[in-house]
C-alpha cells in the first residue's frame, strides 16, 4: 500500500484492538495481527481509493469490500477464512479513507512462505490441500461465487486438523448474476500469475464459472507440489506470462515429482487444460478422488 | 465401447443377426422408416430374443423445421401422435419445448426401450444462431421433464449439428463450455453430426470436423455424460479413443452418414457396388477390388469370418445382405483394437492405424492398382489432420 499508516495512528482509531502487529501488505490494504476482546484476529485496513472528480470509484470500492464481507458473513466451510469480531465501519486517517474490519487469526504459514522454504509435500498433504480447497470452492460455487484469486499466497496451512488448509481473501470474488462492480470491463480482476485462460478472453464475464477456480486449484496444487508455477517465471514480461496461460501446455506433474500417484498427477494436469469444458468439473467425483491419496 | 446399428428401411434379419453373430451391442431405430406398429413388434421380437441388447429410438424431432419444404418426406414419423411440425419462433418459447418434450416422453413411456433419446431440433447452420439456443432449451429442460414421466430408463439428450457450425472454434468451444455445465443433467447425449449430403464423404473426414467431434465426446465423457455416437460408421473407433461409449452405422449410405437429404426423396439410380470394409485401410473398397489388391496386399483381408460372404467361387458377387454384418465385424474388431481406457494411448493407437493405413495405400500405389474414387486414400489425410488437431486442442 502507498502511503501506508503509522501503526501508532491506525492503533488510536481501531480502539478495539491491542499490540497491533503488521503481518501482511497489499496494494490497498494492510493487515494486522492483534488482541481483539482478548482474542488474538486479524485486522484489516482497507483503503478507500477515491478522486475528488469521480465519486463512483469511491462507491465501487465500498461496494467490492461489501461483497467480499457478504460473501464472507455467509459462508459455513471451515475451509474458508471467517469474519472476526470488528464490525466493518469507516475511518478516517491522514486525512485518507479507510475501511476497518477483523477476521479470525490463522497462525500458520502461507503456502507461498512454504514454498519459498522449498518445502515439497507428500501424497497425502497434497491431497488433503486438494480436499480443502475443493470444498471451498464448492461452498462458493453453491453462492454461485468464483473466488478468482486462488493462489500458495491466499492459502494458510493451520495448526488445526480439523481445517488444515484455509482459503483467505475473497477481494475479487465474482457474482454470477450479480451487478457488475468494475467500470472497466477490459481490467481483468485477480493475479495475474494466477488467473485461468478464459479470463484472458474479451467479455470473459459473460461465460465465467468456477471451472476458473478449478484450474487455479489445480495450479496452487501443482506449484505447492513442484515448487514451481509452469507459467510465471522470474523476471519474465507479464505479457510472455499471459501468453503462456493462454498457449502453453505445462510440463505433466509426474515429471517433476515422480513419487507422486500417476492417477493423481494426471487430474491436477487435467484440471489445468485450457479450455474449460475439458477440467473435469463434478466436485463430488473431484473431491472422493482427492480423497483416495490422503 | 460399442456398436450399434443404424437402422433404416430394409430392416430384414439383419439386426438380429447382426446380435445372434455379437457383431453388435444393440440397435437405433427410426421412426421414419418403420410403421410405428412394426418398429413396436420388431422390437418386442429383439428384447425377447436378445434381452442384452440395447434398442433405442432416435425421435427424429430435427425434421420438424422442415415442414415447408415441399419436397420433404417425413415418412413414417406421422405415425407418432406426438410428432408435428413447428416454425421456429414456436420453439423460442419454452413451454412449446417442454410440451414436445412432454409428449414424446409418455408415448415413449410404453416401449421396450432400453434407454430414451430426447428429441431436439437440428443446429443447421451455427453455434451462434437462434436453433443452438432452442437445441440448448432442448438439452436443459430434457431432464426435468423427463423425470416426471417416471419413466427410471437412462435419458440421453440429442444434440443434431450439421458439420459447418464445427468448423468455427471460438462458438464450438463456446457451445461445450455451455452444455458441460448443465445443473440438471441428461445421463448422456446422443450426438449426430450432419454431412450435406449422404454422398459428401469428404464433409464429414475433414480435420475440423473430426477434431470437434473428437473433442465433443471428450469434453462430455470427461463431465461424466455417456455419449452415443449416430451415423459414426468408420469414425466409431475414434471418437471411441476420444471417451464415446457407443457408435452406430446401417446399411444404406444414408445410415453411415447423417444428412437431411434422408427426408428428401432421393435421385434414383442403381444400387451401389457391394463394398468390403478393410481395417488395414480404414475404408470400404468395392469386393471386385478386394480380391485384386489380395495378391499383391494381402493384409486388405480382415482375416475375420465373414470375410467368407465374399468367398466369389459359388457365387458372382457377395449377398447384398451380408455386407453390413462385414461392416460391423469390422468395426467392431477395429474398435477392440484401437480402444484404451486412457485417452492419450487410445489416441497412439489411432496414429498407428492411420499410419499402417498410409502406408498400405502406398504399396498399392507402387503396384500400379487404380482404385475407385470411394476406395482411394482421400480420407486419410484428414483423419491424420484430425487426430492432430485435436490432440493439440485437448492438450493430451
């Protein structure tokens, strides 16, 4: 985030919550760590991007964070992050807007960090992700929501067997059906290292369906087990990254982690083809074989 | 993966001996060549005689646009109270479609039937036009409907398209993306991919079109639908590697290929040269020229034993009778060959097929042979270009 706030600042205007400690930056938001009603949660800052000569980009931020807080409010997979015990409401810091709201705390690493550590999973951990995340996505898809920004940083391995795997972050969760938020409608939402080939497509929005998030499973799931995203390579221009989600076939999982079942390697592989009709797509079916390998 | 006759006029034993020799799985029936009371006998006949076999009626609801032309046959479809023709603004509404569907499904309802095809209309021209949006009507409302027949048969929804929409890419993946994502859903499609003419051999082997019929039985079979291939003939082992669970031919022209030219009368003429499917060359050649290329390429032979109808010492020419039960031998041993539970290995069996095919057209030609404009080679190129295509499309 621009201009971030002091800490010190943020701490007077969220008074419900102690020992603030940063634990996390976006491009519009910070996130912090904190004793909430002697809770430990994590604190959300929000920034209300706006210009003074156009008030709709105001109101289509609010109404983005509205969604997500919605989506969230609704929600009963333990596999999806859930809301905290700070109501959302507005602030006013430096003179910038912002909006405040808490989650619960997840202690854990991120998938991302773990990856970083070039920490590679078993068959069982791998497959237990899948099962996590398949049945969080399958919550959404029963909302008829698309998460759209699945990813090894969106996903916190916890401490609790009872939800080893949670997915975080629904900023860019898309409503079927819903009033489109984005003015602009070329602006493709999400990472753009994580994002399925149709999104790439002009008016992507009018066929979009959670087989986008079926192949950003599936590409977390290949990444967390080869430790490598076959598209997204350092140093790369975004447009030679775009191209490969578009064109390239990525290299079969089992050739880079022999020890993993065929079978398996074969349906994370699967799920990643390009065209969306051809990602096996019946959660059920998705969800029992995952289950196979834990 | 398995074969099915396509059943026209001229039924005869054919069928029953096509299931007493297990050259084939079952058998589709059509409305338009049979009265209504002897396709109901005849199928009696088969289920008491063959209790294994699968037997289905195609609706052939995709004539119903057709009214207007004035040359149109329908047949014996009239038979079928439920049958009459529409335009298509009447089937933009959606409680037309359900009515069709309705009515089909309870005069169905009281056939011994082993699975019920829906009826929908033919895609004539484009993905992207109003009959793709009636034919999707078609396929969403199929289930629904049908379920309150009560009838507790497997439903397959039909999807009829002519072979021109296949060949745009972007509405074509479009159009599966559709269909692969349906909330309430048929057990399987029975898919028909039209030629504009029976004859047109070369509408149908053409790499767009083997691609996308290709990858519509993947697509489908990789979403859990079985897929009944109509009027598949020599593509049934195919479209069997790309995840099909059954294909079907007849004995007519008109059952090998599907084209709306079967509802028109047709030009006459004499009957066609009896012809010998040879697996080696992936075609039909005619029988006089089989027991030329014999000598010189002996692997033409299938080696299978109704090879012997078209033993010539007794008899000037094979008994045109016996041609279609060659046929289904054929492809059903070809089928054997060339399946694989996995696609990607189906798919290498396939190339070989195609290669061996390739090559066994070049030892001809080295011999000198002339053959017949049906029997020549010109299908292998688009199979290969085909076959290609879609292995690159459905990244296998």
């Amino acid at each position: 985030m621009k201009d971030k706030p002091d800490i010190e600042k943020v701490q007077q205007v969220i008074q419900q919550a102690e020992n603030l400690e940063e634990i996390g930056l976006g491009g519009y938001k910070v996130v912090y760590k904190a004793l909430v009603g002697g809770k430990i949660e994590a604190v959300k800052l929000v920034q209300i991007p706006s210009d003074e000569s156009d008030e709709t980009i105001r109101d289509e931020n609010l109404r983005r964070i509205g969604r997500e807080l919605d989506i969230l409010a609704k929600c009963k997979s333990p596999y999806l992050v859930k809301l905290g015990s700070i109501a959302p409401h507005a602030c006013e810091i430096d003179a910038l807007e912002y909006l405040v709201y808490s989650e619960e705390y997840l202690p854990g690493d991120s998938l991302r960090e773990m990856i970083l550590k070039d920490y590679r999973p078993m068959r069982e951990e791998l497959a237990e992700l899948g099962v996590c995340i398949l049945k969080a996505v399958l919550e959404l898809a029963l909302m008829n929501v698309i998460h759209r920004d699945i990813k090894p940083d969106n996903i916190i391995k916890t401490n609790d067997p009872v939800r080893t795997y949670v997915l975080l972050d629904l900023g860019i969760a898309f409503q079927i059906g819903g009033t489109p938020i984005t003015r602009n409608s070329a602006r493709i939402p999400g990472t753009l290292y994580y994002i399925a080939p149709e999104m790439l497509d002009q008016g992507f929005r009018q066929n979009l369906d959670y087989r986008a998030d079926l192949y950003t499973v599936a590409l977390t799931l290949y990444e967390f087990a080869s430790g490598d995203n076959p598209f997204a390579h350092s140093g790369d221009p975004q447009f030679t990254t775009l191209y490969r989600i578009k064109t390239q076939r990525p290299r079969p999982l089992r050739e880079l982690r022999n020890d993993l079942p065929a079978e398996m390697c074969s349906l994370i592989d699967q799920l990643m083809r390009k065209l969306p009709a051809l990602r096996p797509a019946n959660f059920d079916q998705l969800i029992k074989e995952m289950e196979r390998y834990r | 993966m398995k074969l099915f006759a396509q059943v026209g006029h001229g039924l005869g034993d054919k069928v029953t001996t096509g299931l007493k020799d297990k050259l084939i799985d079952g058998a589709i029936f059509s409305p338009k060549d049979l009265k209504r009371d002897t396709m109901v006998s005849r199928i009696s006949e088969i289920r008491r005689e063959y209790p294994d076999a699968e037997i289905l009626i195609d609706p052939q609801f995709y004539v119903c646009l057709f009214a207007n032309s004035p040359a149109i046959n329908f047949g014996n479809i009239s038979d079928w109270s439920c049958f009459r023709t529409f335009r298509k603004g009447e089937l933009e509404r959606s409680q037309n479609v359900d009515l069709v569907l309705e009515e089909y499904f309870r005069e169905v309802a009281d056939l011994e039937v082993t699975a019920v095809l829906a009826p929908n209309i033919y895609i004539s021209q484009s993905f992207d036009s109003r009959e793709a949006v009636i034919a999707k009507n078609f396929v969403r409302q199929a289930r629904e409907i049908y379920d309150k027949s009560g009838n507790k048969r497997p439903l397959f929804a039909s999807l009829i398209i002519c072979r021109e929409a296949l060949q745009d890419r972007k509405e074509f993946e479009d159009f599966i993306n559709d269909i692969t994502m349906l909330e309430t859903r048929p057990d399987g499609f029975y898919l028909i991919i039209a030629s504009r003419a029976s004859e047109a051999l070369s509408d149908i082997y053409h790499t767009d079109v083997v691609a996308n019929w290709m990858m519509l039985n993947l697509a489908l079979s990789i979403n859990g639908f079985e897929v009944i291939n109509g009027y598949s003939d020599l593509l049934t082992p195919f479209l069997g590697a790309a995840g099909g669970v059954a294909g079907a031919t007849g004995w007519w022209s008109n059952l090998r290929v599907f084209s709306i030219d079967r509802f028109f009368p047709s030009v006459g003429g004499r009957l066609p040269i009896i012809r010998y499917l040879s697996k080696l060359l992936l075609n039909r050649i005619t029988f006089s020229e089989k027991e030329a290329l014999i000598p010189f390429v002996p692997d033409v032979l299938n080696q299978l034993p109704h090879d012997q109808d078209y033993d010539l010492k007794h008899s000037p020419e094979p008994e045109r009778s016996r041609e279609v039960l060659q046929s289904w031998e054929a492809l059903k041993s070809l089928i054997e060959e060339l399946s694989d539970n996995d696609v990607a290995r189906g798919l290498e069996n396939c190339f070989q097929a195609i290669s061996r095919a390739e090559q066994a057209y070049s030892e001809i030609a080295s011999f000198g042979i002339v053959l017949d404009q049906k029997s020549r080679d010109e299908h292998i190129l688009p199979l290969l270009n085909g076959l290609r295509q879609f292995k690159d499309r459905a990244e296998l």
